[in-house]
C-alpha cells in the first residue's frame, strides 16, 4: 500500500551524504549522495510524501494546479535582464550585484521567521472531511519545521539565506560587504526578526493585529492566517523561479562570474530545495480546495472559494507597486554605483539599450535627463 501517513521525525529525516559543501569554514545543508547526485536537506522521505498525497488528489480527479504560475513568472521576470547584468559585470561593476545578492539572501532569512509566526492547531476540527493520510495533516508536523529549516538552516548547517551569501562571495570575487546594504529596504521584516535588515521608512511594517482583518470572519482566525499564508509563501516560491534562470545564466558565464560552475550548481541546488515547497504547498491547498470548511457556528463553507480568493490575493499582493518599488529600489543602486564610475555614462547608455528599465523617483529622473 501506498505510504500516507508519516511521523515528524520521517518527514524530517536525512540521507546520508558522502559529499557536503562548505563556504569559509561553515557547512550548508544538503549534500550529495554515494551516486553522485544532489538531495536536499531533510527529503529522505519529503519528496515521496508529497508526491503520494499529491498522486490521491490526482486519482481522485481534483485540479492540483494552485494559482496562474506561468502569469506570475511573466510578472516576476527579473530586473536587470541577464543580459544587462553581464553587461555591468563585465564593466566591473559589482556593488550593485552584491547588494542584489545580499537582499535576495535577507528575503530568504525571512522566510523562516514568517512561517514561526503560524501557530500550531487542530487543522482536522475545522473541516467536514477527514485530512488523514493528507499534506494538511502533517503541515504542523514537520512540512513547516523543513521549510523553516531550509531557509534559514538548522544546528550547524546554514540554509538558503547564507547560500546565497556564498554564491555573491565566490561569484564575485568576495566582495567588501557593508552595513548600509541591510538598510532602508523596500521591503518590511516579518514581526520577529532580530537581523539587521532594516526597512525603509516609506515602507509600512508589516503588524499582527492586521490579521484581525479577516477576509471570511465566519471562521476560525487561525484557520485563516494559515491558508493565507500558504497562498502567499506559495506565489512568493513562484516568483522566486525567474531569480533563479537568471542567477544561474548570469553566474554561469565565466566573463561575468569568479566561479561560474560553482555557483550556477549552487543556484541549481537551491532551486531544488524550493521545489519540494512548491509542492507541499500547492498539495496543502489543493486538498483544501477539495474539501468543506467548518465556520464557527457549525456552517460550511467551500474549501475552494476560500483557497481561490487568498491566492487571488496573494497575486494581488506581491504583484503591482510592491514589485514597481523593488524594482526601481534596484535600479537606483545600479544607478547609484555608475554614478561613480568613469564610464558611467556610456555603460548606463548600453544598459538602457538592453532593455527596459524601471522609472526612478522624479528628482533622479531630472538628474538623469
């Protein structure tokens, strides 16, 4: 019989690696196997889980689809182009391109902090069918602790957050890292955060009592929080695939990087990781999608009514003036660093040529003109 249900301790286990990379004397996690192939971290018996509960969703006829993913690739296509980030590269333009790895390795860090914030609860009191032998099931029992634990790491091994840390250092050569490259951010920590990311005063923090805004206050406040961040981190684990092409083709070129196969393998293996995510994630809210919700007075309500609007939300969320600012937020730190140059001028000229470019504020914008 197929395997549904599993303990936190299976869902959390390692296999043994032969091979395990290490950047300035720390070890990140996962590693390679006798075979030679890399398995991340905690996927001894995570991927089959998934892939299992995944398999009944789909012999039972349910959509395990979860969102418009190739819309949110489209949206998130990442800035600069590869093709203009070679170009500043190539120029000797890397402060720019460390603040942008630095920040993609702070966002990562968050991620763990986020998913602390959900609570642990009953999820199976809040839905008319059974969730045994589901991805709901075991969210609270180890999918959670792994994806935290990927993200910011665990114990002596580092996670995503200094992976990325990793690949700017060898990629670019070690390059001076300072303090002002975690602040003013155009985007909020989560409440819990105790790095030194700092967001820009513009930018509104992100507060707990927003949550008491609830969107269906027929049910359990909980019950809420929790499937809206599941369709949340999912569209954020979307948009993360157009970080990584380009990561990977940009880091890959020996013109452009110090370690072009060491780092592009890096990316390639982060991205790995982030596939097991993307699936638990998109399971938990297909299997809810295809069940009944329990309000607090006893009603029903439709799983995927519920489901449909959160990640409608979600797209809503992350998409429009969040990205714009993002977006021009890296433009001015390019802008910022050929300032300095001597040849400032004529590469920011090439730069535009490569592509679009997003709009700086107006006091930039008359500078530039």
């Amino acid at each position: 019989m197929t395997k549904l249900n599993y303990t936190r301790e299976e869902i959390l286990a390692q296999h043994e690696y032969t091979t395990k990379f290490t950047h300035k004397g720390e070890t990140l996690h996962g590693g390679l196997t006798a075979d030679g192939l890399y398995c991340p971290p905690r996927s001894l018996n995570r991927i089959d889980a998934i892939e299992n509960w995944t398999d009944v969703l789909r012999k039972e006829g349910h959509d395990i689809e979860i969102m418009d993913r190739e819309k949110i690739n489209k949206d998130h296509e990442f800035f600069p182009s590869v093709e203009q980030t070679k170009l500043l590269l190539k120029n000797g333009c890397k402060d720019s391109m460390t603040r942008i790895l630095t920040i993609i390795g702070v966002v990562e860090g968050f991620g763990n902090d986020g998913i602390k914030l959900l609570p642990a609860m009953d999820l199976q009191k809040h839905f008319v069918e059974s969730i045994e032998g589901t991805c709901l099931a075991h969210i609270h029992d180890g999918l959670l602790t792994a994806h935290g634990n990927d993200e910011a790491g665990f114990g002596d091994e580092l996670g995503h957050d200094s992976m990325w840390y990793a690949i700017r250092d060898r990629a670019l050569g070690n390059p001076t890292i300072t303090d002002d490259m975690f602040e003013n951010l155009p985007l909020a920590p989560p409440p819990g955060y105790k790095g030194k990311a700092k967001a820009a005063k513009s930018v509104q923090k992100m507060q707990i009592g927003n949550i008491t805004k609830q969107t269906f206050p027929q049910l359990d406040l909980m019950l809420e929080l929790t499937l809206g961040a599941l369709a949340r981190i999912l569209n954020i684990e979307y948009a993360a695939y157009p970080t990584f092409r380009w990561a990977q083709n940009v880091l890959s070129d020996p013109d452009a990087s110090a370690s072009p196969q060491w780092a592009s393998k890096m990316v390639a293996y982060i991205q790995a990781d982030e596939d097991i995510h993307v699936n638990y994630l998109r399971c938990a809210l297909a299997e809810t999608k295809a069940r009944t919700l329990i309000a607090r007075d006893g009603s029903h309500v439709s799983g995927a009514e519920v489901v449909d609007k959160f990640c409608e939300m979600a797209m809503e969320e992350f998409g429009g003036p969040r990205r714009d600012k993002m977006m021009a937020f890296r433009f001015k730190q390019i802008t910022n660093e050929l300032d300095q140059h001597p040849d400032g001028e004529r590469i920011l000229r090439e730069f535009k040529a490569l592509g679009p470019v997003p709009e700086l504020d107006k006091e930039k914008r008359a500078a530039s003109a």
